[in-house]
C-alpha cells in the first residue's frame, strides 16, 4: 500500500500543474467555479505550509459550493479537482490520501465527461496516464495522443509540453525530448510562469546531454 501511495502522490507533483496560469485574486462576487480555482492557483503560489492549506481548503469548500449549485459545470467539477489534489500533496502518505484520490480523478473524469475538450482537464489527464503503471490505470499511448491534442489546441501550454517531453526522453527518443523542454522554456520565460521554469531547464539540460551522448556512442 505504502509503494502505491508513494507513486500516486509523486504523480500529483507533476499532474496539478497544468496549463500557464493567469489568475489573480478574483473579487468575492465572481463565480464560484472561479473563486474555487483562484484559491487553487493562490495556494500554489504561497510559500507558508499553513497559508497553502488554508488556501486549498477553502477552495475545496467553494468547488463543493459551485458542484452543489451546478452539478453540469465542468469548470466547478475541475476546480474541485485542483484543491482535492493540492490538499492530496500536503497530506502526503496515509491512507486517507488514497481515498482522496479516487474522489480526485472522479471529478478529473465528470470534468471531461462534461467538456470532453477541456484543456485544463485534458492535459492533467495525459499527464497521470503517461506516468501511472497499467496496473493503476496507466495508459501511456492515450497518454500521448492527450497531451498532443493539448499542445495542438493550446500552442502556449507548457506542462503538456513537460509531460510529453519526459516521455520522449524515457524512450530514448533525446532530440524530440529537447526541442519540446526548449519550446516550454521559451513559453514559461515569455509568460514568466517561474514554477515551470526550473523543470523545463533540467529537462532541457537532461534530453541535450543524452542526445549528445548517443551520438558520440553511434560515432
């Protein structure tokens, strides 16, 4: 139980980032699903354990809110998954984090089962499927063909770029692996989303190196 909670967690670490963001507080009157989603974002952000926790908590009570009020709304649906899945990488490894799990990709799915073409939801799901086990659900051929739909429709999205790159890189695939860590570097530095710019470097660094070493191998 303990080595499935490790993978899960770990996975979310890379799952709950997903498109570049834009968000900034948004006023008290604002829609539910979107004050939901801000307290996700604002979480994120905060550098305070506490802060981030009080954040993600009450994000979950607005998305529960905006789902009692709408059950049809995709975007209460994903807002709820964000904090559920934020609240899932500060509790950490217990039991109950398994529980949240199922609860988390039950509103991950109803997103898409609403808006099958919601981006957000699209390139969170291709991120978990590349990265769990068959055994968990895995499913890195769908994968894939998710978070290509996701770079085709949202040329500026970076983490489906990230996703798909590590994949590349993990086949051995090194020059496909670089030029996509590039293009998300580009992107991230642009728009000055910080939080991708870090991973996006290694990556790079990483899919350069290996594809510098096979052609010296094959020389």
């Amino acid at each position: 139980m303990k080595s499935v909670l490790q993978v899960l967690v770990a996975l979310l670490s890379s799952a709950m980032v997903i498109l570049p963001s834009t968000a900034m507080a948004e006023p008290a009157g604002a829609p539910l699903p979107k004050q939901a989603l801000d307290h996700c974002h604002q979480g994120r952000l905060a550098k305070d354990r506490d802060m981030r926790l009080a954040h993600f908590q009450q994000g979950q009570r607005v998305g529960e809110q905006a789902v009692a009020e709408d059950e049809g709304s995709a975007d209460a649906h994903f807002a709820l998954f964000c904090n559920l899945g934020e609240l899932l990488r500060i509790d950490g490894e217990t039991f109950t984090s398994l529980f949240g799990l199922r609860r988390m990709m039950k509103e991950l799915d109803r997103t898409l089962e609403i808006a099958p073409t919601h981006l957000e939801a699209l390139s969170a799901k291709g991120t978990l499927l590349v990265k769990l086990p068959g055994l968990l659900g895995g499913d890195v051929k769908e994968g894939e063909r998710l978070l290509q739909q996701v770079i085709h429709q949202a040329p500026q999205a970076v983490n489906a770029r990230l996703a798909l790159a590590k994949v590349r890189c993990e086949r051995g695939q090194h020059d496909e692996a670089a030029a996509l860590a590039s293009t998300a570097l580009a992107i991230a530095q642009r728009q000055k989303q910080v939080d991708f710019i870090p991973e996006a470097e290694s990556l790079l660094q990483q899919a350069t190196a290996n594809a510098a070493k096979r052609k010296e191998h094959r020389s």
